[in-house]
C-alpha cells in the first residue's frame, strides 16, 4: 500500500465510503501518521455537522418566513424590502410635513410668539404716538384758548377803553 | 416542530414518511400541505448554508426565504429526472451567488461563533473542543467560495460529488479537487 490516506481522501465519495473503504483499512493498520490524520478527520467531519446543526432560525422566525412566502407568494423578499422601504419615506415625508404644519400653527396660536409680540409692539407703539397726538391736539386747544384769552384780553381793554 | 405543521398535524395530515420526491409532486399537483413539510425539512439545512457564506442572521433569513419563495413560484421546472436534493441545492446556490455578488460589502454578526458549542465530557475537553471548533470554522470561513460550497455539501449535506456536479454545474474531477483542496487545508491546520 503505498498511497497515504491524504490521496486516498480524495476518491471517498460520502462518509460511509471511509468505514466500507478497505484500502484504508489496510493503510492505517500500517501508517501511524495516517492514523492520527484519519481520526482528526473524522473529529472535523463531526465538529461541522454538529457545528451545522447550531446554526438554526428561531421557530418564530421560521414561522415568519412561511407565512411571508405564503401570503405575498409573487413578491420576492427584493420586492417586499422596496415596498417597505418606499413606505417608509412616505412615512418619514408625511411626519415631516405634518410636523411642520404643528410647529407653524404652535407659533400662530401662541402669544409669546415673536411676530405677535413683534405686532404688539407696533400696535403700542401706535398708540403712544395716537396719545402724543391727541396730547399735543390739547396742547394746541390750550394754545388756542391762550390764544382767545389774549383776544379777550385785548377786547376786553378795547371795550374798557370805550367805555 | 413549527406552528404550521403542529396546525396540518391536528388536522390530520402528517406527510413526514413521504419522500422528498412523493412530496415534490404532491406539491406540483396543487397540493400546498406537501409544500409545508418540504419546508420543515429543509429550512434549516438552506438557512444554515446560508448563513456560513453570510455570517449574519437577517441577511441569511431572507435569502432562506428567497430559496423558498422562488420554489413556490417555479415549482414546475421541477425535472424528475435528478434528484430533489441536486435540483433545491442548485436553487438555493444560484440565490446565495446572486446576493454575494449583489452585496459584497455585509455585517457580520459577532456572536456566530460564539454559537458554536459541542459536548465533552469534561470541562477541559470542553475548552479544546469549542476551540477546536472555533478554528475549523474559521479555516471553513476562509475558504475561497466554490471549495467552500463543495465542502459544505459534501462534508455537511452528504451530497455525492455526482450531486455537486449538478448543482455547482462543474466537471466531477473538479469538484473532487475542490473537496479535497478544502479537506486538506483543514486537517492542515488541526495538525499545527
């Protein structure tokens, strides 16, 4: 037998090939080295189909995945993340307009809001200057009474000087 | 066992001594329940080969689903001349190459090798063989694409290399090399 068992590896087939495989038989009863790379085989066989069956979906999940085939069965998982995806910019457009509106309708109901205060301001500020007009129309009135006294005045001493 | 087929069981439909083949037809013929139990028996084996070229939890979900999805739709190209296994391992290959050439650049989850566990005897056989394990997985991992397919359907699956041949649509002598490229690589590193 002059093959080791890393040639003889490549013509097995399956795993049960290596048990009815009397080539190998015959080597490893000769070959130490061969006998040790043959059991690391067979741990690595083993490690991996054990490792495999860890790697699972969740039952829910697997759950999921039926029910999504089932009832969406002519869109692929392509299509049904574009789907969500085109729904979910709607969504983000839709929450940033209508929170604009808010935000918008927030500022014009509220007193404290600078435009009002803004508008409150001049409206005062009109009112002041209202004031001083009427203020300065007395002003004026008074003046003008001043101003008819003197006439007075004037026709009252006329008058006496008439007399 | 998954809801649904807790819910066919209770109604009185069990296809679980049916083969691969009997349930295949069944399926063609209109009969949805069969598709269920095909389901069951291999969502894990896609999910799983999914998942050791992805290394993430979502991503090899819906490829799972994609494997499944597409068996729903075409299940008329079904050919009975080859073998369920070769014709669903085909499916599933072709959809795994399509989503790695779409999406090279991919989250991998950290905790996927954390999964891996075994079951010693002893806390110290316990230590040698998760570690043990760890590096096999890593070699696995790093395997190039196509010796790593051929290994995982040979070493794992238990797909003949006739199968593979169907399936990776390559020369048998290539695909021997490929799993005998990817088992030596392996065994050279349980030897350092």
């Amino acid at each position: 037998m002059n093959r080791h068992i890393d040639d003889i590896l490549i013509d097995l087939d399956k795993k049960e090939d290596i048990y009815s495989n009397n080539e190998i038989s015959e080597h490893l009863n000769e070959c130490e080295r061969c006998r040790m790379l043959f059991d690391k085989y067979l741990d690595m066989i083993e490690v991996v189909r054990h490792n495999t069956q860890s790697i699972k979906l969740t039952e829910e999940d697997a759950d999921k995945v039926f029910h999504n085939i089932i009832t969406n069965p002519q869109n692929g998982v392509s299509e049904q993340k574009f789907k969500i995806r085109v729904i979910a910019i709607a969504a983000a457009i839709l929450l940033i307009i209508s929170s604009g509106l808010y935000i918008f309708k927030l500022q014009q109901k509220s007193p404290e809001s600078i435009d009002e205060k803004h508008l409150i301001s001049i409206l005062q500020s009109e009112k002041n200057e209202d004031l001083d007009i009427i203020k300065d129309f007395e002003l004026f009135s008074n003046l003008e009474l001043i101003e008819n006294l003197d006439e007075l005045e004037e026709l009252k001493e006329v008058l006496d000087d008439e007399i | 066992m998954f809801k649904v087929l807790k819910d066919l069981r209770q109604k009185g439909f069990d296809y679980l001594n049916l083969s691969d083949k009997e349930l295949i037809d069944r399926f063609i013929r209109g009969d949805d329940k069969a598709f269920r139990f095909l389901y069951e028996r291999y969502v894990n084996r896609i999910y799983s080969m999914a998942y050791r070229f992805c290394r993430n939890y979502e991503t090899s979900k819906d490829i799972t689903q994609e494997v499944f999805l597409r068996l729903y739709q075409k299940k008329e190209r079904y050919n009975p001349v080859i073998s369920f296994n070769t014709f669903f391992y085909r499916l599933a290959y072709n959809c795994i190459l399509n989503y790695l050439r779409d999406h090279k650049e991919q989250p991998i989850d950290e905790w996927s090798m954390q999964q891996i566990t075994t079951h010693p005897a002893s806390p110290e056989e316990n230590l040698f063989a998760t570690e043990s394990a760890r590096r096999i997985e890593k070699i696995i991992d790093e395997l190039p694409e196509r010796q790593k397919t051929a290994f995982i359907l040979n070493k794992i699956e238990g797909l003949s290399y006739n199968e593979i041949a169907e399936v990776m649509n390559l020369n048998l002598n290539v695909v021997k090399s490929l799993i005998h490229r990817a088992t030596l690589k392996v065994l050279e590193v349980e030897n350092e």
